[in-house]
C-alpha cells in the first residue's frame, strides 16, 4: 500500500479555445505576438514528430503550445505569480487577435498525488461503493465534480481517484464567450482572488488539512 502524501500542484495551464488560424502560430509569431520579444531574441522550439501538431515554445520559464482549436500557455512552475503571467499574455492574444471567432477562455489548477488523503477520501460515498459492489459491479475508479460559479463564469471542481489509489483534483475556472471583451474581462480576474478560491476549496470545503496539500510551488522549486 503506498503511504499518505499530500496533493501537489502539476500541470497548471491557461486555455484560450477558439477557431485559429495555424498561420498566426508560427515560431516567430509567437515569440512577437505572445511573448512580446524583440526580433532576434532566442527561443526553443519542440518540434513535435506529428504533422497535425504544430511547435510548442518555450521561453523563460513559459510553454506556448497553439492548435487549430486552442492556445495553451503553461507555466514550467506551478505558482500564482507564474499563473498570473500565463494569463496576462493570453489577454494578450485575445486582444490582440479579436477578430478570430473566439469560444472560451479559462485556467487550469490542478493537484495530484500518488496517494489520496484520508479527508479527501472520505467525500466519495461508501455506501454507493457498496450497493455495486452487493451487485456484482467492479469498480475501477471514482470520480466526483461539482459545476460553481464564478464571478460571471464558472468552477469545475472534480475529484478523480485511480483504482491504483493515485488522486487527481482539477480546479477548471472557465468563461465561455465569443466576445473578446468578456473574455479579455475574465483574465483580468485578481490572482489573489483565484488563489483565494482554491484554499477555500480545498480547506473549507474538501476539509484537507494543512498537511494535505501543498498550494502552489514556492519560488525555490525551480523552473
């Protein structure tokens, strides 16, 4: 059995979902139109060994990966300073880009562990467990969610545990729009309040303990 461990912060992300044009993506016109850098300055680019991907891009500490669907932007380190500049350049883009038929925009936090902690354990129903188990059902995973809102958009929280006990929750704050004016409204969102609402979740709510769960990566867990 792997022992009790907190839940981590992995994988945070900003997601802008719209109809793209891949010709607006390109190495270059990322590093001017994302990142704002002037001509000339070094990037990385990965390229990726599948013809339908285009190039994801890295640069100081930051992963662009555009799509024909949706522009992703993701912090190598998962902290609310770091989070806050993913969505700065993806209100960026949207303005910028105003006239690309636009969908949603929203940001991603989630939280993982190798194994799930007690108190988080204890809000999936046992009783439910046990009336597929006295009908012969095999359960192989558990999951539960519940759909907030937030300020004129929404919270997804959902709670995901593997059969091999491993934990994933996702806070998914989203707003679904086509107009670049809510959207650029729904990423200016004050940091403090998002970090706010994900301690609230997860201490008030979920009821972990301090010891459950580590909120963010401090600044010295490296890039």
């Amino acid at each position: 059995m792997p022992t009790e461990c907190p839940v981590h912060p992995e994988d945070w992300n900003v997601v802008v979902a719209a109809r793209w044009n891949p010709a607006l993506f390109t190495p270059a016109a990322i590093s001017r139109r994302v990142f704002k850098l002037a001509e000339g300055t070094p990037i990385e680019v990965f390229v990726v060994l599948d013809d339908v991907q285009l190039p994801r891009i890295k640069h100081d500490g930051m992963i662009v990966a555009p799509s024909t669907t949706q522009l992703v932007i993701s912090p190598e380190r998962c902290a609310f300073t770091r989070l806050e500049r993913a969505r700065q350049m993806a209100r960026g883009v949207v303005n910028e880009l105003s006239r690309t038929p636009l969908i949603a925009a929203g940001f991603n936090l989630r939280y993982r562990a190798d194994a799930i902690p007690h108190s988080l354990a204890q809000r999936f129903s046992e009783e439910l467990d046990h009336r597929f188990a006295d009908n012969d059902f095999q359960i192989i995973g558990r999951q539960f969610h519940r759909v907030l809102r937030f300020n004129n958009g929404r919270l997804l929280v959902q709670v995901t545990r593997d059969p091999d006990g491993k934990a994933e929750l996702l806070m998914n704050f989203e707003h679904r729009s086509k107009e670049s004016a809510a959207l650029s409204e729904w990423l200016s969102v004050p940091i403090e309040d998002v970090r706010d609402t994900a301690i609230r979740v997860l201490s008030t709510v979920l009821q972990l303990q301090d010891t459950d769960y580590v909120i963010e990566n401090d600044e010295h867990a490296g890039q």
